[in-house]
C-alpha cells in the first residue's frame, strides 16, 4: 500500500488540521494492531521530513484545475478545504441538507429558545411540555444553537441560545428581525415565572407554612396559651 496514499486517506477523513506528529502516531498504531496485509509498510520508521514530503506532494496535487478542492497547510497541520470557487454551492447544498432533516419537535424547541434565549432545557421542556433532550442534542450537532453558560438555578444548568449559523439558516441579520410574536412570548412569560416559582418552591419546601404561620401571629391567630 502506497504511503502517500495512506497519509491522504487520514488527512481526508479529519475535520482538523492534521500534523506530521499525529499521522507518525496513526502509521506507528496501525503497524502494532492491524494485519500484515493492512499497514502500509510493517516495521518500517518514519521520519518528520518524510511525512511532511509527502503532504506538501499532496498540496500540489491538488492546486490542478481538475479538483474543487485543496490541501492546505493550517494551524501546523494539513486539512482538505473546498476551493472558493465552490463555496456558494457547498454553502447551498449543505443548508438545503439541514433543512430536510429539522424534525416538527427540533422546530418548536428551536422556537423557543430562539425567543426566550438564554434559556435552560428544563425551562424550554416546561414550555413545550415534554422532553427536549434529543431535539436539543439535533440542534446543536447542527450547529444551530450553542451553550452560553450556566443558570444561577439550583444545580446551575447550562443555557442555550441560538449561534451564528442560525441567522445565517434563516437568512437573518439579528434575532431581533424574527417575527413578532407577542402572544407566544406571553404565554411563554407567564409559564416560565410559574415554573421558577415553583422551582423557588421546591428549594424551600417550608417556606409558604412559615410565611402562613408568621401572618397568624401578627393577626393574633396564633396558638392561645393556657391563660
């Protein structure tokens, strides 16, 4: 097996930069674990300067007009990259693939964080009602919201919020150019304060009995003594 052919296939396969250290370190692993049949060359010892030969090989062969893409040298690695020329297309294709594949449910949790953003799974799982776990896993593997940080709530969950992309899929400039939906955001308002008086509740479990107790007393309801 050729071992320009082996480097480019690891090279292809990464969404990194991939440096000279890292395929020496793939080469050496493959030749310990795999068949004979399989490594590129058994026992064989690789040094920097070839690795980096062969990558700069693929790096020119790729500059032909006859790819559209290239191998290029980045953050001290070598990663494959669609020439410019292409890019509206790939753009395209890939937003057009996103789109297909956004369920109803990857939807409606996307709308809610897009309009009460930051907002933690558990406040948007009130709102909808059920479980948002995999929407939300959907929708940050696309790349449409991201983490922001952590909830001041009990056990300080995390926040989601819409990202960049997301205005770039929607093909808007600020979340402030979503339409305006003032009935949606009060009706999510009024759950979300229900659900924080609640989680306020359950923090404290004996404080309404205590408040009640208090307001007794100061109204002269309290326990009479024997006298």
């Amino acid at each position: 097996m050729d071992l320009r052919n082996v480097i480019e296939a690891i090279v292809f396969v990464s969404d990194q930069p991939v440096t000279v250290d890292f395929i020496i370190q793939v080469l050496k692993k493959t030749q310990e674990e795999s068949a004979e049949d399989l490594a590129p060359e058994k026992e064989a010892s690789y040094s920097k300067e070839q690795i980096r030969s062969l990558l700069n090989e693929l790096v020119d062969k790729y500059q032909s007009d006859i790819y559209p893409f290239e191998v290029k040298a980045v953050a001290e690695g070598y990663q494959f990259f669609t020439k410019r020329a292409f890019y509206p297309y790939v753009k395209q294709a890939t937003l057009q693939k996103n789109k297909k594949r956004l369920s109803k449910s990857a939807l409606e949790t996307l709308a809610i964080i897009a309009y009460k953003q930051p907002i933690t799974k558990a406040e948007a799982e009130f709102i909808r009602g059920v479980s948002c776990d995999y929407a939300i896993q959907k929708l940050l593997e696309r790349k449409l919201v991201s983490i922001t940080g952590r909830s001041d709530a009990p056990g300080r969950p995390l926040l989601y919020a819409t990202s960049p992309f997301f205005m770039q899929y929607f093909g808007i400039k600020d979340v402030s150019d979503l339409p305006k939906l003032k009935e949606f955001e009060e009706l999510a308002e009024d759950h979300l304060e229900m659900f924080r008086q609640q989680q306020q509740e359950e923090q404290t479990p004996n404080g309404s009995e205590e408040a009640e107790e208090i307001t007794q007393q100061s109204n002269g309801e309290g326990p009479q003594s024997a006298e």
